[in-house]
C-alpha cells in the first residue's frame, strides 16, 4: 500500500464525514450551538468568571468525543456490516491501512473543528492562557482512546447495535463528564466520572486554557483509555460483520 493510496483514502474518509448531513451535525453543528448558546445564556451556572472560559474547553471535548469515537464508530460498524470493509481488505488497501487512513481523518477533521470552534469562541470573548500544547497532547491522548472505543464498538458488534450504543454513550458521557457543567455537582459520583476518558479530556483541557494546569490524575486516565482500548479493539475487531 502506497503513502498516495493511504492519503487518498483518507481524503476519501473526511470528505464523506463533511458530505453526510448526519455526521457534519454530530461533529460541527452541535458542538458549535451548543458554544453558543450556553456561553452566551445563563441555562448552567458555571465556576468561571466568564462563561465561555467554561464553555470553550468543553465543546473543545465533545468535538474530539463526537468524532473520534461516535462518527467513527458509527460509519465503520454500518460500512463492517454492508461488508465494504471485507470488500476494501481484499484490495491493496490493507485492513491496517483502512483503519489508519480513519484515524488520520478522524485527526484531520479535529484539527477543523479546532479551528472554527477557537474562532467563534474568541469572538464570544475567550482569552484563554497559554496552554495549547497541552491541550493539543490531551486531544491526540483522548482521540487514540475514543477512536479505540470506537473501533471496539463498531468491531464488535452489528450495526444497529453499534448505533444505539454509541449514542447512548455519547449522551451519558456529555452528561457526566463536566462538559456541560462543574463536575462537582455529581457529588460523590464524580470520583467515579473522573476514571472516564471524556471527564480527563475535559478536565485537561479546562486545566490547559484555565490557570491550574492539567491535573496528573487527567494524563494518567487519558494514557490508560489511550493504550487499553486500541489494543482492546485490535483484539476483537472482524472486518466482516454477522
């Protein structure tokens, strides 16, 4: 397989996520309304002096969980299950080189949705602090381990089943993961919420762009989602679905 085959692949994979209605709503559309208008209505009470500080960073976190582990997992199981995957591995287009021209899309299409989520958050009035290398290592750490959960899903088991599941986590984890507002509010809960990838990214990348810093506890859990769930999905991953 050629590094030109493998790049037009992964053209193939972003320009399909930005042409399908549904997956451009997943990855663009809800993480920028949600922006807006919870940075610019007091619907959540925040920990910030302003309200886009809190609300920057997590969109920031669902963009990166929507894509790395809902879109993919989603398109792929759909793609196992019609059997193209079974169909591409037959061609010079290796099952390993599938799913990276995936993950570099998967890359690609968050280094967008970094951009115009900072351009419209900037123009609510964030002034975040000097911590984008950190925040960009928290993505790369969080998007391996969503990708992974993703793959695992879509690997794993049939389509619809891949549909419902991935969304219904999608939704537990905005709920639980302190995107939508201060962790804190769990309770006695949130010890147990921080070991989930979605609470570490959004804690690191609150931390990255706020004045405290990324916790120790955040690199620690986005390091171990990085490393258990691709290997999790390599093992149990079939390219040809039931």
């Amino acid at each position: 397989m050629t590094r030109r085959g493998l790049g037009h692949q992964m053209v193939e994979e972003v320009r399909m996520t930005l042409e399908q209605g549904e997956r451009l709503l997943l990855t663009f559309v809800i993480p920028v309304l949600g922006l807006v208008l919870f940075s610019t209505t007091r619907i959540v009470i925040t920990n910030t002096a302003s309200r886009v500080d809190f609300f920057a960073p997590s969109a920031l976190a669902l963009a990166v969980m929507s894509t790395a582990m809902v879109n993919l997992a989603v398109a792929t199981g759909f793609e196992r299950s019609w059997r193209v995957l079974k169909r591409l591995g037959a061609t010079p287009l290796s099952p390993g080189a599938l799913l990276s021209a995936k993950a570099g899309a998967v890359l690609a299409v968050e280094i967008a949705q970094f951009a115009v989520l900072s351009a419209i958050a900037a123009g609510l009035g964030w002034r975040p602090h000097d911590g984008v290398a950190a925040a960009l290592a928290a993505i790369v750490l969080a998007t391996v381990g969503f990708a992974g959960v993703g793959f695992l899903l879509a690997g794993t088991l049939r389509a619809e089943a891949t549909l419902a599941v991935a969304n219904g986590l999608y939704v537990l984890l905005l709920g639980i993961s302190g995107m939508m507002f201060p962790l804190e509010r769990l309770g006695g809960f949130s010890p147990v919420a921080r070991l989930l990838p979605a609470t570490a990214l959004t804690d690191a990348l609150h931390g990255a762009f706020g004045p405290g810093g990324v916790p120790v506890e955040a690199w620690a859990v986005l390091a171990a989602w990085a490393v258990v769930a691709p290997a999790l999905a390599a093992w149990r991953f079939r390219f040809a679905g039931e």
